[in-house]
C-alpha cells in the first residue's frame, strides 16, 4: 500500500508535466512569432515600431499624414538602398528625438506575449491544483465525520438492543 507522502508526490508528477509542456509551448510560439516578424516586410516592421512625430499618438503604418507618408516613403528607399532597419531607426531618433520609438530598441512584445500567457496558465494551474487539494481535503473530513456520527449512531442502537435483550424495554421505543 502506497503511503502518503508517495501519493503526494505522485500528484505532482502531471502537474510537473503540464508546467514543462506550457514552457516549451510558450517558448516554440515565441520562437514562431519571431521568424514570422523576420518574415515581415521590413519596412512595414519599422513603421509599426516608431511614432508619427506629427502627434506621436499613432505608429507610422497606419497614420494619415503629410509626414507618416513622407516617412514611409523615406523609409522604403532607405531599406532598398540597403541601410539596415536599425540604423533607420537610429537615424530617425535622431532627428526627432527618442520620443519617436513606440517600443524600446531591441524591444519585441510579440516575444513577451506568449511568455505573458504561459506565465499565467502555469499559476492558474497552481491555482487549480490547490483548490482542488482544499476541495479533497474538505471531502475527507466530512466523510470522517460522517462515519464518526454512524459509529455514534451504531453504538446508540447496540445500547438500545442489549437493553431490550435484559429486558428492560422495547429496542423500536429508545431508538426513537
């Protein structure tokens, strides 16, 4: 018969599965989401990661201006006259300030997101293993009661049938 502790302990063991089957699945998603930004037209990824300096409350790639326009176009022959994507950056953080940069450089959150979310599913799971272990733990006692109350009960009964067998009174009438 298996004691407690090892029942315990091999509670754990799906949990333990689900945690590292969660980290690898946030990590290949990461993975994923950064080989399809790579897959991205460049100059589209530039854009969504800088502000239009006209208002600075839109990106690039999708403010209607005078300017995001002259940016964009900018931009575009810059990547085609091969300057890479960072030095466009740079460069343009230069002339309109670091204000310009709507995510930090080097800065992805299509990486951090699936992390985000992995993150989470692994404490609602925590979360869910230990309502579930204060559930049984309610269970056990209640049932521990119960039986206590049956033994109660039990022994009232096995008092009432001796008595009855002395002869002292009807066991149906004390049982009531």
């Amino acid at each position: 018969m298996p004691t407690h502790h090892h029942r315990q302990r091999s509670a754990w063991a799906p949990a333990l599965a689900a945690l590292v089957m969660l980290c690898v699945s946030a990590r290949t998603l990461a993975e994923s989401s950064a080989s399809a930004g790579r897959r991205a037209d460049r100059a589209t990824e530039i854009e969504q990661r800088l502000l239009a300096p006209c208002c600075w409350t839109q990106t690039l790639d999708v403010h209607e201006s005078e300017l995001s326009t002259t940016l964009r176009i900018e931009i575009r022959e810059q990547l085609a006259a091969g300057m890479a994507a960072e030095a466009i950056e740079d460069q343009l953080a230069a002339r309109f300030g670091a204000r310009i940069r709507a995510v930090p450089r080097g800065g992805d959150p299509r990486i951090a997101l699936p992390v985000a979310v992995g993150f989470g599913m692994v404490l609602s799971l925590f979360a869910l293993l230990g309502v579930v272990r204060r559930g049984r733990r309610r269970a056990l006692a209640a049932l521990e009661r119960l039986e206590a109350r049956e033994l109660h009960d039990d022994a009232h009964y096995d008092r009432a049938l001796d008595d009855a067998l002395r002869g002292e009174q009807d066991p149906t009438q004390r049982a009531r």
